[in-house]
C-alpha cells in the first residue's frame, strides 16, 4: 500500500492523499477511513473533514465508488489490477490528536486520514511526503534510503510501516524550524524534537529526560522499542495535551512564554507518555487486540492503563531526583483535589467509567455520574502500591504488578482482562485484595477512608474541609518518614537479591 501526500495551498490547509492498492484480484474492493484513534477512546468520524474522493485507474480511467456508511467506500475495479483512491482532509486542528498544515509547518497524524483496505490491514506501507525544500522530518517510522551502486546516498522524503497499525501509531512533524537533541539509556535511541517559538535549555533538557527515561527502564528492566521519539509542539496559547505512540509520543504544549510552568508540564506529560510504551502499548487491554477502527472498542481497565500510568509519571520524576519531595507532593495534591472536588460523589465506579469513555469519557457530562479513570485511577494505584508496601516492607510495591504485567502479557502481547490484573496483584500481595476490588474499583464508595489508611504508612494524611476543598499534609512522625523515603526512592540502582520477575 502506498500514500503520496501533498499539499498545494497551505494556506487552504488541505492534505491531498493519493492512496494507490497493488495487486487486486477482485471485481471490487471496500476502503475504511478510521473513525477514531488510539489513546483516545472515543468515535470522531474523521471522514467529516474529507472534502471530495475518486477513484481512478492507474491510466486516469474513473471507476465507480459508493459510500456505504459514514467512513466506508467501495469501489468497482473493472478488471483492473491497480486503484488510486484520490482524496483531499482539512488539516486544521492543532492537538495532540489532529493534524494541521501551514506556510511552516506539516503536522501529521495517519490515523487521521489514512485509509486502509477491507482484507488487507496488514500489508505494508509506504508514505512519500511532498514536502517543502529543507524540510527536516520528525518521525518513529524509519526513512528510506536513496542508493547508488550499492552506497547510501541520503535520506528521501518517503517512510515506511510494516504494516497500517505501524503507520497510523507513528505521528509527524516536518518543518525547516525543528530543534531537537538526543541521547541514550541503555543502548536505547532517544531524541527530543521541538517545534514552537523558544529557545530550550538542551543540557537541562537532556540531563532531566535521561534520569525520568532511565528510572522507568530500571524499573521494568526493558524497553521495548530500540528508539523513541518525543515530538513536541509548542503554542503561544495555553495548551496541554499528549498521546502514547509506539516508540513516539506526540505533545503539544502552551503558551511559549509561560517559563518554569512550562518546563514542569513538559516533565510532566513526557513521563506519563513514556511509561505508555509500556502500559496500553503493549501491555494492551485483551478487547484492544487488535484494534478495531470501525467501531467502538469497550474495555473496563482503562483505570490501569491510564491511571497507574498517571500515578507513575510523577512518581518517576522524584524517583530520579527531578522532583524534590514537596514537588512530588504538590502534584499528588492535584490529582486529589481533581478527584475530590469534582467528582468524588459521582456514582459510577472505576469499571463503568472505563467503560463509558466511549459515551462521554472527554467531556464534562452530567453532575456526579463518573469519576476519572486518570485521576481517582491514579489514587487507587497509590492506594495499592502503598498498601503492598506496607505488607512487604518493600520488598514487593506496585513495580513488581507492572514487571509481571508486562512479562505476561505485554512482551507476548497477548492482552490481560480485568481478572488478569486481579490475580497478579493478589500474587503480588499474598493475599486476597477483596477489600481494594470492592471499595476502590468495582463500586462508587467513598474513597477518603481506604486513601488515608494507604497515606498514613507514609506519615501523609489527606484533609476534607467545609467547603469542600482538600489539602495533604505531611506528619510529623520519622518513623513514617523513613517509610515514605523507601517509597520514594530511586530503583536505577539493582538491589541485590532482588527476585528475577523474567523467570516467573
């Protein structure tokens, strides 16, 4: 399969597609434009910013094509063993999500507006960019080579995916304005690129996402891709938003002159995403695998994909000396005051709400139905990492859940269910949790109680007041206090006689 893409007035902000299929030996074939995306779950009926297709023999020759639902066409080949779809997308939207072109800028996210053929999900790819001359080229998918007499030459404008889920979880940026640095953990490939008016501080920069990148490599042993790409766009306007990819992850972030504020948001998501590579990736929801981009995809563990993810990307950054203690904290903070405060009455339990993201998971919705599978998920990760802790004295934490996670079921990348998750943390704990199922996951209790029980182990207490507002106060007690530093302790050095969770 093969897309070419140009765009011939930025200003218009129109891609045009030409998606070509080789090899036909049907009397017709069905093409699908996805209608939503990963790391989003729910329908956004992309198809709504295409402003015109046809399909076209190799020799100009139109043939027929029929819509046949919102997102789908198919096409009569007439004999022919080789179709183009020809196709425009309005590009204007400037999230994590989107895709958006201009005078300076290609932004381009596949899943957008790539098509792909009913049958055939998993044939190769190829993407030959017309971009604008001295365009450099931000991207997880791998560039091919131009070569003469069997020497590389250079790099073409053209990428290349093994099959449409590789190309559609890849994201781009293209510019003659990128900066970018780079460095390695590991004998792993990282690079940072930047797009946005700014000057970054790169030795700050580098030092900071080398410390967070090898914190979460020591603490899951293993990363699963040779490469990662941080793909960074920066507005004038407010802005903050990012979304886990393959061996990539694409931020946006504003506005440009905020400083410090910024600085920390950048940490902040960048964490969070990295730690994706592993949670949703592939560690993978089974009812994700594969991904159907007709139709909604329901799943109840959303809470562990995204909450232990968001309690973690903090975590990291005190872990590897980024944060100091009170950093840490503050951001503890906000995920309780964006729980208490906003929905801790809401009826839904943590399940429901995994599973109502397809309905109104991204929006307001009515008062107190459901709660955030990022924020109380992040809760009731702290709730039982605290708690295993308290068990072990250490020995075994949260960490220990994820390693096996990912040894059984995202390294094979098979897929877990909820009772999955259930039995490793059981396993983990030694002992029945039916207690944590009950309060913290599977009904809408109240969650002051089992989180407080959790904090004080740490010399933490979380306060309600009158008014509804929350704070976390730090006890004065030195016991705790040395509990809560074992907690908060970095994990990139191996402890001996540490038990090997690859051989379970």
């Amino acid at each position: 399969m093969h897309y070419q893409i140009s765009v011939t007035d930025p200003e218009s902000h129109f891609l045009n597609i030409t998606y070509t299929i080789p090899d036909i030996d049907q009397l017709f074939i069905e093409v699908q434009l996805p209608a939503w995306r990963p790391g989003r779950y729910e329908i956004q009926n992309f198809a709504k910013n295409i402003q015109f297709i046809e399909a076209i023999s190799t020799n100009g020759h139109k043939l027929p094509i029929r819509k046949l639902t919102k997102d789908r066409w198919r096409i009569e080949t007439e004999g022919e063993k080789t179709v183009q779809i020809r196709y425009n997308f309005y590009a204007a939207i400037q999230n994590a999500g989107s895709s958006y072109v201009d005078e300076e800028l290609w932004y381009l996210n596949f899943i957008n507006f790539c098509m792909y053929t009913e049958g055939r999900i998993n044939d190769p790819c190829t993407v030959k960019l017309d971009l604008p001359e001295g365009y450099e080229i931000a991207c997880g998918l791998p560039r091919l080579v131009r070569i003469s007499n069997n020497i590389p030459l250079a790099y073409v404008n053209e990428l290349e995916a093994a099959d449409f889920y590789q190309l559609v979880d890849s994201p781009l940026l293209a510019s003659t304005l990128l900066q970018k640095c780079d460095y390695y953990v590991g004998g792993v490939y990282f690079c940072i690129w930047m797009h946005g008016n700014l000057n970054p501080n790169w030795e700050r920069i580098k030092r900071d996402f080398q410390r967070f990148s090898a914190e979460q490599i020591a603490t899951m042993r293993e990363f699963p891709e040779r490469n990662y790409f941080f793909l960074n766009l920066i507005l004038p306007t407010a802005f903050y938003h990012g979304v886990e990819h393959r061996n990539s992850t694409m931020i946006v972030l504003g506005p440009d002159d905020e400083g410090e504020g910024l600085y920390t948001d950048l940490l902040g998501v960048s964490s969070h995403e990295l730690f994706h590579a592993w949670n949703i990736i592939r560690i993978r929801p089974i009812e994700l695998l594969p991904y159907d981009f007709t139709k909604e995809n329901y799943f109840d563990t959303c809470f562990v994909a995204e909450g232990c993810t968001t309690y973690y990307g903090d975590l990291f950054l005190k872990r590897a000396g980024i944060f100091n203690e009170e950093a840490y904290l503050k951001e503890l903070q906000v995920y309780m005051k964006r729980h208490f405060e906003n929905n801790g009455k809401a009826h839904q339990s943590l399940t429901q709400s995994s599973f109502d993201l397809w309905l109104d998971g991204y929006e307001k919705g009515i008062p107190d139905r459901k709660v955030s599978v990022y924020h109380k998920g992040a809760l009731v990760a702290l709730i039982l990492d605290l708690f295993i802790r308290k068990k072990t004295n250490h020995e075994s934490s949260l960490d220990k859940v994820m390693r096996r996670l990912w040894q059984r079921f995202g390294k094979p990348f098979i897929g877990y269910n909820l009772r999955d998750y259930q039995d490793i943390a059981e396993e983990v704990a030694g002992e029945s949790l039916d207690w944590y199922w009950k309060d913290c996951i599977l009904t809408n209790g109240p969650l002051e109680f089992r989180l407080n029980e959790a904090l004080e182990f740490v010399g933490l207490k979380m306060s309600v007041f009158s008014n509804g507002s929350i704070q976390l106060n730090v006890m004065d007690d030195l016991r705790a206090k040395v509990q809560r530093d074992k907690w908060l302790k970095t994990v990139q050095e191996t402890r001996e006689g540490e038990e090997n969770d690859e051989e379970l």
